[in-house]
C-alpha cells in the first residue's frame, strides 16, 4: 500500500536535508563521492536503458554538480557480475565522460562489493578532505556513517527520494511502486541493524 510504504521510507529519507545545486554549502566542499548502484552490461541495450534508476539518479545529480562547480568526482565499487567486463567505478567513469566531464577530474578504484569496502577502498584518498557523498537518500544515513567512521568528512547529498517532502493519508489499491519502496526501506533497515550492532 501507498501510505504505509511512504511511512516506512521517509524517516530515513528525511534524515538529511536536501542540498540544491544553487546552494553554496557543497561548493566548499573538496570532492564529489558517487556510491554506485548497478549496471547493466547488454550491449543491446541503449546506453541509458543500461542504468538502473539508482545509478542514473546520482550519477546525473553529480554530473549537474559538476557543471555548476567543478570539483573532482571519486567513484568506488568493483565488479557487479562474474559475467561483466569491467568494474562498476569504470561504467562510471564512462557515464561522467560522455556527460562531458573531464576524465582528469574522475578518480576511480575499481574496489568494493557494498557501501562499507566502497569507503574502505575510496579512503586513502580522502583523508584530510571533506566530502560531498551522493546517494539514494534512504541510504544516506548507513552510508554516512561508513564515511565518519573512517575519518572522513561528509556533507550528505541526497538523490533519488522514493517519497515526497510533505505527505498525507491516501487510500490506494497494493501495487508494485509501493512493493519496491518497502523492500528498499527494510533493506536500509537491516543493513542498519547489522552497522550497529553486529559490524
């Protein structure tokens, strides 16, 4: 159902405010981290069938990010498929190229399965910085977390939100866009539970 599944997501949704792209704040920022979501290696596919709309929604915003301020983009996240090619930071690298970004600015480690080894792999390099974190706003709150506990700064730039900013009690039949919102909520939820507790 519509509401329930609004509920359940938006605590974590709303944790972080959004940042617009006219804002000063991420300007003084000193990088643009991407977490990566998926891809789909089908070379049959149009280019932009290929991301799934986690992928396409941070990569995008930072992207547009980019071309307000150019600050230097660093991308994480290792192969997705024992199937696939190339690493998940490499599809990434190939989106920011062809959104025109310059391939001097993208800084990719092929290295990480999850969120956590993405940040143990991404911070060598970010130590000592402050970073803008862009990813699904439902995942900010985990995802943060790994960041801080590696010493590293973080301004919190949320994207792809699954609820809106102001709600209200509907009645509505079941469908699958609320199926999603749920799994994607008790999935943060668990992965939550396991950071705090058994991490």
């Amino acid at each position: 159902m519509t509401y329930p599944s609004v509920l359940l997501i938006k605590s974590l949704e709303d944790k972080y405010p959004v940042v617009f792209l006219q804002s000063q704040e991420w300007r003084k920022t000193d990088a643009i981290v991407v977490l990566a979501c998926y891809y789909f290696e089908d070379d049959e596919l149009p280019f932009i069938s290929r991301w799934p709309n986690c992928s396409l929604q941070r990569n995008l915003h930072a992207a547009l990010m980019y071309k307000v301020h150019a600050l230097p983009i660093y991308l994480g996240a290792g192969m997705s498929g024992t199937k696939n090619k190339l690493s998940l930071a490499e599809h990434n690298q190939s989106f920011f190229e062809i959104m025109g970004i310059n391939s001097a600015d993208i800084i990719t480690i092929p290295k990480g399965s999850g969120t956590e080894s993405e940040a143990k792999a991404l911070s060598p390099l970010l130590q000592g910085k402050w970073i803008s974190l862009v990813t699904s706003a439902s995942h900010l709150p985990r995802a943060v977390k790994y960041f801080e506990d590696l010493g590293i700064k973080v301004l919190p730039i949320p994207v792809e939100h699954l609820s809106r900013r102001k709600i209200e009690p509907m009645i509505s039949l079941p469908n699958a866009s609320s199926l999603y919102r749920s799994e994607r909520a008790i999935h943060e939820y668990l992965g939550l539970i396991y950071q705090h507790y058994l991490n």
